[in-house]
C-alpha cells in the first residue's frame, strides 16, 4: 500500500469519529469508540508500522533542533507517521474532552466548537475547552 493511500485511509476513519463525537456524542455506538479508544488504537498500529520503517530506512531521528526535524519530514514516511500521530493523539484529546464533559456537563452546543477546533487546529480546541470548564467550574 502505498503512503498516500495509507494517508486517506487514516483521514477516512478519523473522520467518522471526529462527526459521531460532534454530532451524537452520547450515542451508544460513540461511547463505546471512545471508551475502548478504537480508532486511536489503529492509529497506533499503523503508526508504529510507519515509524518503524522511517527508523530503518533512515535509522534513528534526530530531534534535536528545527534543521534536524525539518530534514526529518522530507522523508514520506516520517511525514506520514507524523501526520497519524497528529491524528490520533488529536482525537485522544477529544476523546478525554468528552469523558471530562461527563462531569462538566457543559451544552453540546459549547462543546462542538471545542471538539472541531481540536479536529481542525489541535491545541486551539483545547485551550478554548480548558477555558471553558476553568468558567464552568467557578
């Protein structure tokens, strides 16, 4: 399978996930993804199955400044298994939201833009979130 495929299949079962925790939240089918962190899960596997094969053909990253991660992500592996790590660990944070929403119990209608802005822009969603429950919990 080529990377590019492997890019749209892990958009295309993101995206499900992120319209379920939007749009029903509350659903037993949406619950049961998030409690047992299914979609993540298989982020993961392919993940490491990527980070695995940008170690061996490019043997151990180097992170240590901005020009080493730069050269990094001229790899197509590296750069996929960066955009799936961005990917899982975005709905980890949207998953939790959601469990911390629970107890919060603030309106779904505050908790849309939350979860998108984390979809769409990673920590921005969950600074308006963390905002959020810092007000609701005053």
């Amino acid at each position: 399978m080529t990377a590019s495929v492997v890019f749209s299949l892990a958009g295309m079962i993101t995206m499900p996930m992120w319209i379920l925790m939007i749009f029903l939240p509350k659903w037993k089918v949406t619950l049961f993804l998030i409690d047992f962190k299914i979609i993540p899960l298989i982020l993961a596997v392919i993940y490491g199955i990527y980070i695995a094969q940008a170690l061996y053909i490019g043997g151990m990253m180097d992170f240590g400044s901005l020009s080493s991660v730069m050269k990094l992500f001229t790899q197509e592996n590296a750069v996929l298994a960066g955009w799936i790590h961005y990917l899982a660990f975005d709905l980890i944070v949207g998953m939790w939201m959601l469990d911390q929403n629970k107890k919060l119990k603030i309106h779904q209608l505050a908790m849309a833009p939350c979860l998108l802005g984390t979809f769409m822009f990673g920590p921005i969603g969950f600074l308006v979130f963390m905002m959020i429950k810092a007000i609701k919990q005053k």
